[in-house]
C-alpha cells in the first residue's frame, strides 16, 4: 500500500514527511507490538529508525535539494491527493486478489439474472378474480419494490469487492504520475526556476512521422508477402520497432515471429490473423497490454512476452489451448487469469517470475503436464491446496517473496515427481511434515529462512538428510499417535466388563421373553405348556 522506495523514490521520500495517519497506543504492551508491525512510510515511528529508512538518506545525497523546505513543501502539496488515497485505502484494506473479484462479478450476475427471473414471474402471476384491480396493482408494485431491494442489499458485499480492487488500482496509476509530478519539481529547482508544477500532458513520446516509419526489413517482407512468397519464420529482433503494420496478420504461413528487443507499445488485433504461428516472442517491448486477439491463434506453442510493461494477461490467453511454454516474467502482473489453469491443461513450462503476484489461481491445479513452475520473486502470501495436483511438476522456483511467503500448504508434498525445489528468501518457519514423501528430491535451497523445522544442523548436510530428518519425525509422530490411543483403551477396562456384562444379560432377557412368547402362542402357536412354567407363571 506504501509507494515502494525502489520504484518511487522521491514520492516515498515527500510522503514519509505527510502526517496524515496517526497511530496511538493505549498501553506499553501495545506499543510495542506495533513497534514490532511494518514501517508506516507516512508515520514514522518515534522508536529507533527502521532499515527502511536507509534508501531515504541515500536519496538525499544524490539529490540535495530534497533538503530544501521549500521544495518539500511544494512537493507535498503535489502529493497530497496521493497521501489522503493512501489513509483511506489503509482503512479499507488490503486489495483482493483478482479471483475473489472475478467471482464477486459472476455472483452479480446471478443475482441480476434471478432478479430478472423473480420480475417476470411477478408481472405474469395472474389477477384474482375476487381482487379489486387498484388493491392489485398496488400489491405487485409493493413485491416488485421489496424484491429489488433485497437483490440490491445482496450486491452490497460484492459491489464493495469490485470498488475496493478498483481504488487499489487507480492509486497505482496515482502514484506513477505523481512520482513524474515531483521529478518535474525537482528538475525545475535544479534549474533555478520557481517550484511550479509543471503540466504532465507534454510528455515526450516521439513525433508522429517517427512513429509512422516503417524499417526497410519490414517493407521487404510486406513487398515478399504481396508477391506470394510463403514465409515461415520472421526474425526482426532488435531493429528498434516502434510499430507493426496491420498488413502482418496476412501471413498465413507463418510459423515463428520474433519481435524482441523493440520498442513496440502494442501489438495489432490483426495478429489474429496468423492462424498456424507456433512461436510469437515479444520480449523486450514497452507493452502495457496484449490484445484479445491473440487468444484466436490457436496453434501457438511458445508465447514469450517477458520485459515488458504488463500489468495483466488478456483472459483471452486461455484459449491458446496449445500453449506448452508461457514465459511473462520481468513484467508487473499482479494476478493471472482464473480460468488458466482449467483452459491452458497442455503447458508444461510457466515462468511468471519478477512480478508483483500475491497469490495463484485455484486452478492453477489443473495444469496436469506442468513440469516448471517459475514465480520468484513476487510477493505471493500463500499457495493453493490445489498446487499438489501438479504431479508431473519437476521443478518449482518460490524463492524471493521475502516476508510474505510464511508457510508451505501439506498438499505440497503430494508432489511426488518434484526434482528440484528453491525455497531461499522467504520466511519458512517449518516444512510440511510429510516431506519426506518427496522421494525424487535432489535439490533443495532453504537459504535465508528462519528454519525451525528441520534444525539446522540437519539443512547443513544435504537434501537427503532433509528428507531422513523429516520421514523419521513423521514416523514418530504416527507411533505417538498410536501409543496413546492404545493408553486410552487400556485405560477403559471397567467399561468394556460393563458393556460385556449388559450385552449378556440383554441376550438373556431375550431369550426369556422369546420362550414366553412363544408359550403364550406368540410366533408359533404349536408349542405346549409347560407343567413347571405354568406354575411358576
């Protein structure tokens, strides 16, 4: 929620100096769990300083005239839409992960339809005979009313889901813009101007004729096309690109196309027009979005679309059903589509490293012949219990989510195939205690945890021992268990004599009845009285 000091330095900087959320504490006790809480940037807390703070000091030596008053001053006032977005979202809440929004859109939906449903239903009940027609009327005006209110109530929850995701994301963008606001203040107190905020509609993005230039490789090949020469693979990497003709998606032959390495902002909805590409790099571009199209190139096999500037996959991406490599690492993805893992069942390669993912996709799981899971590097809170469906997965890379990745789900040892694992840089406290199940293991990194369990004699000697360690302490666990459920029943001898001594006599009772029944005639009718019987009786 904090602007990050990496990606916005100056705004971190201004913001750390804005008071605008006050904590107080009530007791010792409590100050000092909140001492022991994350560093507030806004509310630096009177303790001593946090590291976070280093980076600030940095900053100021590189850039001196964050000293000046002033010019914090100004900046705070170019900030301050900024800092009141932040006190409010602080109060809200955390930003829900892009499935539980995506189901609060389909419960809208539902209720939507039903309420339509419940609508009609009241329009077409028909009048009573015995009913005056004003009464009437007024009465299915009333239901109509009382039934879009309760569906209203209802959207409450999952409209508030929705509003909150789209605050989270608007202060994203915020926060790119003002930190361009307080590097043009800066820049023009460096000049010696006044501190004036400058206009942000004049950003440089290169002149039209430039953008309208075509590269003499790309007018070949277009001029190839035309003649009907059938191309299979275009290679134009590295030819600083900064627009791909509409014409491209007239290849129909085409099989591989690689545009990495360009300076390509989008990517035309004619590309859908490459109906047998098997191979489309784009690494290496400036692009903050993919089209929907490109979810019709039904054969592709190889989608490279890492370092660039995306935030999200096209939901289209999942009917690239052929899909086996999808590489979308060094971008800021803070979700994957929810339906990937159900639609994109023959990938066997997914690198979504160097991102800002807080979590995966339930159906992640689904993702049968998955064999490489890259996602370091990201700032994932958890994994799913479907993550141990992935049984043909070899290799998984969780390594640098730092504080936010504390545990590992037991379903994560049902991973039987798994070769190698990168645990480093996370906070680990204890591995799952079926690891040892983890028989195809050969390399494990558990670097930088504050491993707990297994202890760290045992981490220092390998991976086998790992896994010993863990199968050895499984065991013991399930002989303790069952040690003490013998205890329990030996402990419960009186109770068993007791059960004995009532089953024999509830026999006996039934035998006696069942001989007086049938001497009163009761079953069989056929049987005599007895001499002796009948004189007891």
């Amino acid at each position: 929620m904090d602007p990050n000091p990496n990606n916005f330095p100056i705004l971190s900087y201004v913001m750390a100096k804005i008071p605008s959320f006050k904590r107080t504490f009530s007791t010792a006790a409590s100050a000092a769990a909140a001492a022991a809480a994350d560093f507030d940037v806004e509310n630096p807390l009177p303790s001593s300083p946090p590291r976070d703070q280093e980076p600030y000091f940095e900053l100021t030596e590189r850039m001196p005239h964050l000293t000046n008053p002033k010019l914090i001053s100004a900046m705070r006032l170019a900030v301050a839409d900024v800092a009141q977005t932040r006190s409010v979202l602080h109060t809200l809440g955390v930003r829900p992960d892009h499935e539980a929004v995506d189901t609060a859109r389909l419960k809208l939906s539902e209720i939507e339809a039903d309420l339509s449903k419940n609508l009609e239903e009241i329009v077409l009940t028909p009048h009573p005979a015995d009913s005056n027609q004003h009464d009437w009327q007024g009465h299915q005006a009333k239901k109509e009313e009382e039934c879009q209110k309760a569906a209203e109530r209802e959207k409450e929850v999952y409209k508030a889901v929705i509003a909150l995701d789209e605050m989270h994301e608007a202060y994203e963008k915020m926060l790119s813009e003002a930190e361009r606001r307080l590097e043009r203040i800066y820049e023009a107190a460096v000049a010696g101007n006044d501190v004036v905020e400058e206009s942000l509609g004049k950003e440089e993005k290169g002149s039209p004729e430039r953008a309208g230039e075509m590269n003499e490789e790309v007018a070949r090949i277009l001029k190839d096309a035309e003649s009907g020469k059938a191309i299979e693979r275009i290679d134009l990497s590295g030819r600083r690109l900064t627009l791909l003709p509409e014409e491209f998606g007239r290849f129909k032959s085409l099989v591989a196309l690689n545009l990495s390495n360009n300076q390509l902002e989008a990517i035309p909805d004619s590309i859908a027009g490459l109906e047998n590409l098997e191979e489309l790099n784009l690494s290496g571009n400036l692009l903050e979005s993919l089209p929907d199209s490109i979810g019709l190139l039904f054969n592709l096999k190889v989608l490279d679309v890492s370092g660039n500037k995306l935030t999200a996959l096209t939901d289209s991406i999942c009917h690239c059903r052929s899909l086996v490599d999808l590489d979308a690492s060094f971008n800021k993805l803070t979700y994957l589509p929810t339906n990937i893992g159900y639609e994109l069942v023959n990938l066997q390669r997914l690198s979504i490293h160097l991102n800002k993912l807080r979590s995966l996709p339930t159906s992640i799981g689904e993702m049968k012949s998955l064999r490489l899971l890259d996602v370091h590097f990201n700032e994932l809170r958890g994994l799913p219990l479907s993550i141990g469906r992935l049984t043909n997965l070899e290799i998984i890379n969780l390594s640098s989510n730092f504080s936010d990745l504390t545990e590992l789900p037991d379903t994560i040892t049902d991973l039987t195939n798994l070769k190698e694992f990168d645990l480093s840089n996370n906070q680990i406290h204890a591995l799952p205690d079926q690891f040892g199940r983890l028989q195809n293991l050969i390399k494990l990194n558990v670097d930088q945890n504050p491993l707990v369990i297994p202890p760290k004699e045992v981490v220092n000697e390998g991976v086998q021992a790992i896994k010993n360690y863990m199968t050895k302490r499984w065991v013991d666990m399930v002989m303790e268990e069952q040690q003490r459920n013998s205890l329990e029943v030996q402990e419960q001898p009186e109770t068993t004599i007791l059960t004995r001594s009532t089953s024999w006599l509830n026999n006996f009772v039934s035998n006696v009845t069942g001989t007086v029944s049938e001497y009163m005639g009761g079953t069989t009718g056929k049987l005599k009285a007895d001499p002796y019987l009948n004189q007891q009786l």
